[in-house]
C-alpha cells in the first residue's frame, strides 16, 4: 500500500495572513507539486483569485465554511485528489477565517478512503499579532484555531511593541504550549518549519523533542469551570465571562507525566467514558502510554470525540512512562488526573 499523502491545514482568524503563507509556499522553489484547496465563506469567491497561479491544482468551496456545511464536498474533494495521486506530492488546505480546525482535522479520522489516502500532517495557525488581542476574549474561533494548531506563526510582528508581543504570545502560550510558536512578517518562514512535520505523528514529534510536555506540566489553569457545557459547534458563539473575572481563558492544556504501568482495561474504559463525555470540549490529545504486559509503547492521538491509537516501537532500555496532554475548553485538571491515576496497574 502506498504510503499516505500529507495534508498541511493553514487555519487563522481573518486578515491574519493564511494567503500570503500560501502564496510563499506555492512560490518557494521546495521542488514539491502541492494540490490546493480554498475555502471562502460567502457568496462570491475571492481567495482563488489572490492565490498565485502556479502548476498546482486549485480546489474551490466556497458556499460555506469547511468545518461544517461543506465538509462533504471537502471529502469529495479529496476523492478526486486521490484518483490522481501521481500528479502532487502534497495537498493544502486554507480555511475561512471563521472556520474551527476540529471538524476538518476530524475528516482525517471518520472516512475510511480519506483515512487510508491521506495523513494529517500538521495544522497551522496564522495569528494576527497587532489585532489577536481584539478577539482573544469575544471570538471563539480565534481561540480554538490556536488551540488546535502543531505550529503557530504570530504574524506583523513588527507592527507591535515588543512588550506587548511578549504579552501576546504568553497568552498563545497559555492555551496551547505544545504547539511551535515562530515570530514572523508577512508570513515570511522557513519552509521545513510548517511542512512535512509529522506534527499529528506523535512518536516524530517527541523524537524532535522528548520534553515538549514540559511547560504544560505546571497549572495553566486557574479559573474554575462552572462555565454551561457547549455541546453544539456552529459560528454563533457565545463567551460569557463573570463580571468579576477579568482574564479568564476557557481554552488551556493540561499535561500528565508520570511512571508506572497502566492496566489496558481500566484505561480503555476511561478514555471512553472521557470522549464520550467531554470529547467536544477536548480538540487534541496526544500520549504515549505504557500498557502493563506490553513491550511496545502505546501512542495515541484524539480529536473530540475521536481517537486513534496502536502500539509503537518497543521500551527497550527506555525507563517505561506515560505522557500525556490534554488541549481544550473547560478543562478540569484535578479530574483528567485522578482519572488517569485510576488506570495505573
């Protein structure tokens, strides 16, 4: 079977700067054929018209946004992509502005032929530095697309003062520490810095770096989660704050390090009843587990309510331990914890 061709979603808020990485993209001289496709959210196409005509193959949806109303088409799509596999290497994905990454990602998971084609390779999040923080505590998407994103390009980063970037980017930090964070201007990044990551190949991306669990390790979390439960995904969303809280993030990570052997039964039953329960507020998990009775490491990676996992390579000399991380809203450390605590052998 030949191998899975990788698929780079480039996501962000509008105006962030997603045409212009694609454009760079397109235009570098990477030696790889990359299929495209666009996705607007109104009548009238634009984007296509801004992208740069290049060998590529341009794919258009634009009578709604891909996470929700078109992402049959999307499948469709890629359908046809894969009857003519030997004409790119690669594929492209830019979303609307307004779009949330999750469902998307999640098409990779759900259709067995787009499962079998094709590999998430990385998402991308274009973040617009001097106007982000207009949006951080009113716009769900902005915060989501951060949430769910493998690399983050804080983009304009020469149209605000250095303080506030440092500001800016321990917020970004905040909700999601295990994403690559780059600085850029006018998307301008290394090529090798957002494709062909491997950034949803959990066991790459802890060989590329063992301790990227480090900085979510410590409490991230401080507000209390009485917030109401949102199980329905649309774009009318709404972000109550109380009155007296003044910084109250609702997407965070919560990172589980520990050693120890866990019992595969107890542990089946518990990410279950987690997906099952809390997946829509869960956009990504990823870990790498060690199962009792088992040589080989257990990785694993979720979107929502979805969740692929196998063994891996084997421990070895390797000293057997669980790494876990937990990106999404509302967010309840002390139970994720004792939770997993419950699976050990």
């Amino acid at each position: 079977m030949s191998k899975p061709i990788p698929v780079t979603v480039i996501t962000g808020f509008l105006g962030a700067g997603k045409t212009t990485l694609l454009n760079r993209i397109l235009t570098e001289k990477h030696g790889q054929r990359i299929a495209v496709i666009e996705n607007e959210f109104g009548e009238i196409g634009v984007d296509h018209q801004l992208v740069i005509q290049a060998d590529e193959e341009i794919f258009e949806l634009n009578n709604g946004c891909i996470c929700c109303r078109v992402r049959g088409d999307l499948i469709r799509i890629l359908a046809k992509l894969r009857q003519r596999r030997d004409r790119f290497d690669s594929v492209l994905i830019e979303t609307t502005g307004l779009a949330d990454p999750g469902p998307v990602a999640q098409t990779f998971f759900t259709d067995a032929e787009v499962k079998e084609a094709f590999a998430l390779d990385a998402i991308v999040t274009v973040v617009d530095a001097k106007h982000v923080g207009l949006h951080f505590d009113d716009t769900r998407e902005v915060r989501e697309q951060i949430g769910f994103a493998d690399v983050i390009l804080l983009n304009k980063d020469d149209l605000v003062d250095p303080a506030d970037l440092a500001k800016t980017e321990a917020r970004i930090r905040k909700m999601n520490p295990v994403a690559k964070l780059y600085r850029t201007r006018n998307s301008q990044i290394d090529l090798a810095k957002v494709l062909d990551l491997g950034g949803f190949d959990l066991k790459r991306a802890l060989e590329l770096e063992p301790d990227f669990l480090k900085e979510s390790e410590h409490d991230h979390d401080d507000h209390d989660h009485d917030h109401e439960h949102d199980e329905e995904h649309g774009h009318r969303h709404e972000h109550e704050e109380e009155p007296d809280h003044q910084h109250d993030e609702d997407v965070t990570s919560v990172g589980i390090s520990t050693p120890g052997d866990l019992d595969e039964k107890k542990l089946s039953a518990w990410l279950g009843e987690l997906l099952r329960t809390k997946g829509q507020d869960i956009f990504r998990m990823k870990g790498v587990l060690a199962v009792k009775g088992r040589d080989q490491r257990f990785v694993f990676q979720g979107v929502h309510m979805l969740m692929d996992g196998r063994p891996d390579r084997p421990w070895g000399t390797d000293p057997r331990h669980n790494t876990l991380v937990f990106i999404g809203r509302n967010l309840d450390r002390q139970a994720l914890n004792d939770g997993f605590k419950s699976c050990l052998a």
